[in-house]
C-alpha cells in the first residue's frame, strides 16, 4: 500500500496530513512509481512538490520550486523525523515559534515535526529552490531497518536524537564529501530504476547519519524579524530602481542601520553580497524579458541597468555564455 497520497486539499506525509494554505489553487497533476505529484500553478509562480513512498515508515519528496513563497499548515507529527538537503537555491522557513531556518546551496537541516512550530511560511529568497527531503515514522521505519538490516544496527530513535542534540529543530550543516555524494545522486535517477535504487540508497544515507557522534554545525548568524523586513525592504527598493547606483552606506543610513549590518543580514538572507545579488537579478531579469518580450536588446540593457547595449553583452555573455541575441534565438 502506497503511503504517498494526494488529493486536492491535503498531503499525506508518512501517514499524517500536511494542509496547504493554498489548497483551492493545487492540484495532483500526476503520479510516478511509487509516489505522486502535487502542484500549484498561478500568477506567483510555478510550485511541484514529488513523493515516494520507498519503504513503510519512509518517504522520499522532491521540492522543485519557482515561486516566492509558499505556505503550509501542518498538524504536528509527533513520530515523524526530517533529513533536509538543498541542492539549489535558497529558503527561509519562518515558524510560528519566531525562529527563522535559512537553508542554501549545499545545506542540510534536521528536526522533528512534532510541535505546532512546524506550521511556517516557506519563503524564497532568490524564487527558486530545488531540494529532496527524506521523512521518517520512526516505529515504522525502525522496523523496516530491523528487517532491512538486522534488529539493532541502527537506532533511529537514538541517531535522530544526536542529530538535534535533543531539541525539536535540529542543526544546519553543510554536506561533507560522502554525504554530497549520496545526496548528488537521488537528484539523477533515472525514472525506471527510482524504485529499487531509493531503497538502496536510504540505507546508505541512514547508515552514514549513524555513524555521526557529533554534528558539525556551523555557526550561523541569528536575524530578528525587524532586521529580515529591513532587508527585504531594500531588496525591493534596489530591484525595483535598477538604473540606479546604490552604496551600501547610503542603504544603511536611509534605513537606520549599521552597513556592516546591513552586509551580514542581506547575506544570511539572500545568501550573497548585495552587488552579487544585483548583478545575479539583472541577469535573472534580462532572460525573462528577452524571452517573454519583444523589447529591443537596448531597451533591456537599459531596464536592467545598463547605459549600453555592448557593457549589458558582456556581462550577459559572462553569466549565461551566450549573448542576448542569441539567448533569445535558442528559444
């Protein structure tokens, strides 16, 4: 029996349903061995959500998203453990306990579902986020590992308890070499073998988090909501004047706020400096138009901040590898 379900109003995870602020908007557009597709598609975005059901108790969800944020209301799951990876792009998890999770490129992040805490709004910094979750029952999947592997070689309760040193949001921490790789490969499978090689690799993945006796945290920098909102503000302030030279001294004193704390929080946000995030949206900008308008690669150049077509090229080319016009022709 699959443990994987969709419907239009809910998620079932392992058993327990997740539902979806935006549950009027999704819909199950499919499903796939194993497992189903759960979308939302509308004027904000495109969201997929893709589950498998690999063993009793455990479930393997792929998040592909091109969308700002994305809003879900979960009833705690008291038995249910999360193994989080990000693969591209970044998210911020904002929990209605006031704590604020950021997650990038190469990022891991563990935790228990199991207090009202978990209900949070996804947001997404840089409107993209790919990633791949792994979601435990632990009865369940305690007893999957006992016949997978033999009774006691590994201790889910105990080994989920390490990960978060005892608290219910566990830590972030970026991917060492052996676990990239297991990570890098559930994110290039081909569709016929996903079945029998997700049950492969869960083992592996399980196996090598036991072996952990102490989690190699990072340090990271804690933001209140008063310093994100800042942030945010002059995000918008900077994207919506693209034709306009901002200093972060002039941004921190128009805000009231320190630069180099300007420069710390826009990065724990956004995950880069603010003149990598300008010239990163420019770019970002500059396909959209090219493929979505008939403006003149001039007219482009100047939208995205630009004083000439030849300077806007160069750094086009730079990025993408190719020059606007013919970004423009391949498609």
């Amino acid at each position: 029996m699959k443990e994987t379900q969709f419907n239009r109003n809910k998620l079932a995870v392992c058993g327990k349903d997740i539902h979806m602020k935006n549950a009027h908007e999704m819909y199950a557009s499919g499903t796939v061995q194993n497992g189903s597709v759960y979308e939302i598609k509308d004027s904000k975005g495109q969201a997929m959500m893709t589950g498998y059901s690999v063993y009793p108790g455990i479930m393997i969800m792929y998040m592909d998203i091109h969308r700002p944020e994305l809003s879900c209301e979960a009833k705690p799951m008291p038995d249910v453990f999360a193994i989080n990876h990000c693969e591209t792009g970044r998210i911020e998890c904002n929990f209605k306990n006031g704590e604020y999770l950021y997650m990038g490129e190469g990022d891991m992040s563990v935790g228990w579902r199991r207090c009202s805490a978990y209900c949070h709004t996804s947001v997404f910094p840089l409107a993209h986020y790919h990633g791949v979750t792994l979601l435990l029952n632990l009865p369940k999947a305690q007893e999957t590992m006992d016949r997978q592997l033999g009774v006691g070689v590994i201790d889910l309760e105990a080994m989920s308890q390490r990960l978060c040193d005892r608290r219910d949001f566990g830590m972030i921490m970026r991917e060492d070499a052996s676990l990239k790789h297991l990570f890098y490969e559930l994110y290039h499978v081909p569709e016929s073998i996903k079945d029998q090689y997700f049950r492969i690799k869960v083992l592996e993945i399980l196996l090598l988090l036991s072996t952990i006796k102490k989690v190699p945290a990072e340090k990271r920098e804690s933001f209140t909501l008063q310093q994100v909102n800042l942030v945010k503000a002059i995000r918008k302030k900077i994207t919506e004047n693209m034709m306009k030279k901002f200093t972060i001294e002039q941004l921190a004193k128009e805000h009231g706020i320190a630069p180099t704390t300007l420069k710390k929080c826009f990065k724990g946000v956004y995950g880069c400096t603010v003149s990598q995030y300008i010239k990163e949206y420019r770019m970002v900008k500059a396909k959209q138009m090219l493929l979505q308008t008939d403006d003149s690669i001039m007219e482009i150049a100047n939208c995205v901040g630009y004083e000439n077509s030849s300077k806007f090229a160069v750094a086009f080319h730079k990025i993408t590898g190719q020059l606007p016009g013919e970004f423009r022709r391949s498609y």
